[in-house]
C-alpha cells in the first residue's frame, strides 16, 4: 500500500473477555469482598498479566502448588482446572476451596472420566504443560494419551484401536486441531468424537473475525500474555489469514514503532483472558500515531454467562480447618 493511504484500524468484535475468564475474576474479587485477604490463588486466575497483578494488590495471594497454601486458609483454583489430587491436597492441609474452573473445561474433565470408565483410551488433542491439559489429563491419566499436534500421532500407542475417542484442549486453534483430528482417523478409522465440540466458543469466535480482519491488514496488534493459548493462537491464525505481519503485546508500551512502517491498516483484537481497559491503551497509542480512524468489525454476539461458584455462598471461613475444604461440587 502506498504511503499516503488512509490509516485505519479494523478493531475486531468479539474479543476479551469470555465468560469463563469473567466468572473466574469475579470469584477471586467476591472472595475478596465476602471473607477479606488473604485469599489464595492456586496458579494464575486467567493467563493475564495485567489481571493477576490487579488482584494481588487487592490482597489475593498467588502460588504455585496447593502446598504452599497455610492450613486453615481458602484456596481459590483456576479458571483451568485442576485433577483431583489437587483437591485431594486440598483436604489433606484442611483448606476451604472455591473451584473456578470454566464450565467448559469441567465439560472436558466429566468427558475424560466417562471414557475412561467406558475403558476407552483418550487421545488428548492439547499443549504439553498446559495447566488445562494437566488438571483433564490427571481425571484418568492411566488411560489418557497427550497428542501435542499431527506430528504426534504417529507416537500414540493404543490398547483397542476400536475403542479410542479424542478430546481437546479449550483454547487451541481450530483449524490446527482438526488437522491432528484427521491425522487419528488415517490412524485409528474407529476413532469416536466427542459428543459435543470442546474447543471454547470465544476461541472460535476470537478466531473466525480475525480471520476475517487479517486478509485486510498489514499488521495485527493481539493484546496478550506470552502464558494465554488463546492469545498466541490468535498472533498464529492471522498470519495464516494473511495479515502481512502479527505480535503479541500485554501492553501498548510494548507496540515497537517499527512495525508501523509502511501501514495503513491495523487489526486490533485481544484474548479471552484479556480487560477491555489494555485493549483501549492500544487503540489510543495508535490514535497517537495517526490512526484514529477505528472501524468496528462484528460477527457474532456473545451473550453466555456463567453462575459463580457454589461455594461462594458459603462461610467458608468456618469450614476451614475442620471437616475439610468447603466442597468440591461441580461448577454450575
């Protein structure tokens, strides 16, 4: 494009926020409010910098293992998940516990423990180390394989090849997982489906308008942490898209000037872990620069939402330290 083409931003419609990160923010936030710091954070909330620093100067405090959790305390776990040792753990240092995990990924976890008391062998479509893919596996981890891409199914070793399914990780890309989900079949033509889809509507969503944004623009800002699958999938897709260049920032400070060069249209969007506030830093960065000229890209409409966690309404502080944590029923 020439130098002296209109500049314009094409800001993408859906983005942010999705209401599994909404409902885990909130939780921490609540617990805050209903019982007072500190409260304990079982790994990152949601995969965001920016929220995970402002819940800690709120008093939310965060660790990396259950352990690490001082008896007596609330423990809140995250948006992720965890398998069930964690909650065993749990009770075993007496600690009252508020389960965040999307109602989606707990779809996944019921998914694994139904197919692995069918006697399946499951074929996990997600990212090694994953903090999703740990806490699914750990449902049924003696009947449960990681396949972290195509190139991976050639390694997979099945006891029934007529008796194997495949589930995937939340916030994978689409197209990428149905790509290994093809590659099964060539291996295992008996393979079975789940019976719903578990890749993450926000993520598809996310996915479809960038798509759609990126064939237009010579660059795509996707505001999001380095740590947030969703987020990096999205730098991904919109090269793949044909956006002519794609970076990854949490914050419009870190936008290098140089990408600037040669543009006149910029597609701006932002993961599913991500405040609409840093999405807005960005925008007003770019205006800075000369591209003010916002035009708001729409697909769908996302009006989910998700109830927070039951044991909200409970006096945890009570329970803790005595019977054990506050209970561990399923996310509604």
């Amino acid at each position: 494009m020439s130098a002296t083409a209109a500049r314009r931003v094409l800001l993408a419609s859906p983005r942010g926020y999705c209401a599994g990160v909404d409902r885990a923010v909130i939780t921490v936030e609540k617990a805050l409010e209903q019982y007072g710091s500190p409260i304990y954070v079982r790994k990152e909330i949601v995969h965001n910098k920016y929220v995970v620093q402002t819940l800690e100067k709120k008093g939310a405090i965060f660790v990396d293992e259950t352990e690490e959790v001082p008896e007596g305390n609330i423990v809140v776990f995250s948006a992720h998940g965890v398998a069930p040792s964690v909650h065993d753990e749990a009770k075993a240092g007496k600690l009252a516990t508020i389960d965040a995990t999307c109602p989606l990924v707990t779809k996944v976890h019921k998914e694994a423990v139904r197919f692995a008391q069918e006697d399946y062998d499951i074929l996990l479509i997600g990212h090694e180390g994953h903090e999703e893919v740990i806490g699914t596996m750990g449902e049924a981890p003696e009947r449960t394989h990681l396949v972290d891409g195509a190139e991976d199914v050639a390694k997979v070793k099945v006891r029934d090849e007529s008796k194997v399914v495949w589930l995937s990780q939340t916030t994978l890309s689409v197209d990428e997982t149905m790509q290994t989900v093809d590659a099964l079949k060539q291996r295992f033509p008996l393979l079975t489906s789940p019976p719903s889809d578990d890749i993450c509507y926000a993520t598809q969503n996310r996915q479809v308008i960038i798509k759609q944004i990126a064939a237009d623009a010579d660059l795509v800002i996707v505001v999001g942490s380095k740590n947030s699958s969703n987020s990096v999938r999205l730098v991904e897709v919109s090269l793949e898209a044909g956006a002519k260049d794609a970076h990854l920032v949490d914050f419009a400070d870190e936008i290098d000037e140089a990408w600037l060069e040669g543009v006149s249209t910029i597609g701006v969007t932002s993961g599913a872990s991500v405040p609409e506030i840093l999405v807005q830093g960005v925008l007003e960065w770019l205006a800075e620069r000369g591209f003010g000229d916002v035009e708001t890209v729409h697909s769908v409409e996302e009006h989910l939402q998700f109830s927070l966690p039951k044991e909200l309404r409970r006096d945890l502080r009570t329970e803790a330290g005595s019977a054990g944590p506050a209970g561990s029923a399923d996310s509604e």
